[in-house]
C-alpha cells in the first residue's frame, strides 16, 4: 500500500485505535457491479490492516433498491460488520432518492423523485443497518438522527443531512441541509453544557467546501454543483460545530478522497474510494489515535478502480497535506 498526504505516521507496534472512514461506494447489482467487487476489497484491506470501526458517510448503495439495501447487508455481514462497536453509518442522497444512472434516465428522474416517499426510504436506510444503531443516543423523540455513538476513543456525532425534495430548493434530491429538529437539538444540547466528551467526529454526507473555488477545473460542474450539490447554510452550521469543540468533519457526496479545513475545522472527505476520484486508485481515509495523539491520512491502495482498461497513464499528484493534530481533539 502507498500512504498519500501523511506525516509522522505512528511506528509504534502499539497501534492504538484506528478508525477508517469510506464514503459513496454506490454498490448496484444493476448498475456498478465493479464497485461491489472494489467495495469488499477495500473492507478486506481495511481489516486485515488493523481497523477497529469502520464509518461510512452515505450512498451506501446507488439505487434506493431493497435489493440492494440486501446486497449491503451480505456484505457486512460476510465481514462480521453488522455491530454497532464495528460499523457506523449515515445516509446519502443516493440511498434516500437514488439517482439517474443511464443518459436516458437525465430526463425521467426529475419526474420520478417528485413521488419518492422520503420517510419510507430513510425508515428502509435504518432498518437495513438496524444492528449499527443498537446502543446510540439519540436527541430527537421518534428519530435517528442526530445520534451519538462511543466507538474507541473516539464519540461520533451522527448526522442526516439529507433535504427532502423541493421543486425550487432540492429538485435533483442532492443538496444538502440539516433539518430544524436537528439544529434545535444540538443547540440543546449545547446549551445544556452536557456536550460530548472528547475526539468529537461528526459524520454526516455533504460537503462543505465550494467547488467554485479551485476543487474543480471543470467549469460546467461547478455550475451544476452550485444549483444541485449544496449543503445549505454551511457558515451557520460551521459555527455550530465550532461550539462543540468538532476538530474533524468525515463526509463524501463529491467523489474524491481530500482534506480541506474551514473556520478551524477539518473535513475529510471519503468519496473516491472505490469511483471517480482523479486518482484512480482504491482509497480509504484513516484516522489513528495514540496516547493522546490523533492522526489522520489518506491509505491508497495498488489496486486500480474495478473499471474497463485506462488509456492515458496517470498523474499520481499529491493535492495537500495530511493533518497531524497531536492534543485531544475535544477541548
């Protein structure tokens, strides 16, 4: 395996705990049949190399299918990853919506979300996964979301980030936003002064960096990103996690793998793990915590994309360098 964007990487042979964070492997039967086959190559890496809890940050699957809610569950199960100490998970528009997947289907899904029942599918999203919430707290009456699971030394802040459809606010079901009920209660919460105790994770599937910056070069997707693929009110939400002391945010929804830090916060982003990321290796993000020490960094692995035959050789460019925060992550 190579280490991308690492630094001072732990050599002790007392390893600590080590979480790995993946996000959109988009797993269809119909559809990505690949990334099914990509999917368990990188769980079978990330336990072979010693992980303790796996989190994974949305479009779990592509379709929004019970079938592949199923296919998900065999493959979790087949790792012994159906437990709440081992997996965590948080849904994508994907798994809530699905999405259009052949040029034909551009047109008829504008129509078809309209009739989506969002309520079933995130109730189906849970139920598939029921064993990973088993032991969360949760803060809304009647809701999942948000939760607060112990795994290691780490407290994961569980989000939905998922907007119900809106003809003008959410027409394609891809942005983003936390619901009222949310918001209201994390700032319960923090008012209460009964807050998280340390290493605070917040794991939720939209981004939060503006892809009109210098994320992409391709012009006409930061068009469709500013209209489609937006986590609203990202400033207020900054804020937000800033008084819960969050020093790291995992996240996917734009497929790449990166780290970015806004407002004394850093993201990290799971996205390209098994697809699309312009380094077309798969990939996991690691974050490691030791004697008080917390580090983070990108694995990629020598094993290309499942996908047909590349025709231009690659340009393996670091983009930043990784974190490495060596105090609590929660003050």
């Amino acid at each position: 395996m190579n280490t991308l964007l690492t630094s001072d990487r732990l050599v002790s042979d007392s390893r600590g705990y080590k979480l790995i964070h993946i996000s959109d492997p988009h797993l269809s039967r119909q559809y990505y049949r690949e990334h099914i086959k990509a999917f368990k190559i990188l769980l079978e890496t990330a336990l072979k190399a010693g992980a303790d809890h796996i989190l994974i940050t949305g479009d779990i699957i592509s379709t929004a299918d019970p079938d592949d809610f199923y296919l998900a569950r065999e493959i979790f199960a087949r790792f012994g990853l159906l437990d709440s100490r081992k997996l965590t998970v948080v849904p994508g528009n994907h798994d809530i919506f699905g999405g259009p997947h052949r040029a034909v289907d551009v047109l008829s899904f504008p129509k078809y979300i309209r009739n989506v029942d969002y309520e079933k599918h995130l109730k189906l999203f849970c139920d598939s996964f029921a064993e990973t919430f088993e032991g969360v707290k949760t803060l809304v009456k009647d809701s999942l979301f948000p939760f607060i699971k112990q795994a290691g030394p780490f407290s994961i802040l569980g989000l939905n980030s998922i907007s119900r459809w809106s003809l003008w606010n959410n027409p394609l079901g891809s942005n983003g936003s936390l619901s009222v009920e949310q918001v209201v209660s994390l700032k319960s919460l923090i008012e209460s002064n009964v807050l998280v105790e340390e290493n605070l994770l917040v794991a939720m599937h939209h981004h939060f960096h503006d892809l009109n910056d210098e994320a992409t070069q391709n012009k006409l997707w930061k068009r469709i990103e500013s209209k489609t693929m937006r986590m609203k009110k990202r400033k207020s939400i900054i804020k937000l996690f800033n008084k819960f002391n969050v020093s790291y945010v995992l996240h996917g929804h734009v497929h790449m793998n990166e780290f970015y830090e806004k407002k004394n916060i850093k993201f990290m982003n799971g996205a390209g793990a098994v697809c699309d990321d312009p380094i077309p290796y798969l990939k996991y993000n690691v974050i490691e915590c030791e004697n008080g020490k917390t580090y983070a960094h990108i694995e990629q692995l020598n094993i290309p994309y499942q996908t047909s035959a590349l025709k231009k050789p690659l340009n393996l460019r670091y983009r930043e360098a990784s974190f490495v925060h060596s105090d609590s992550l929660f003050v």
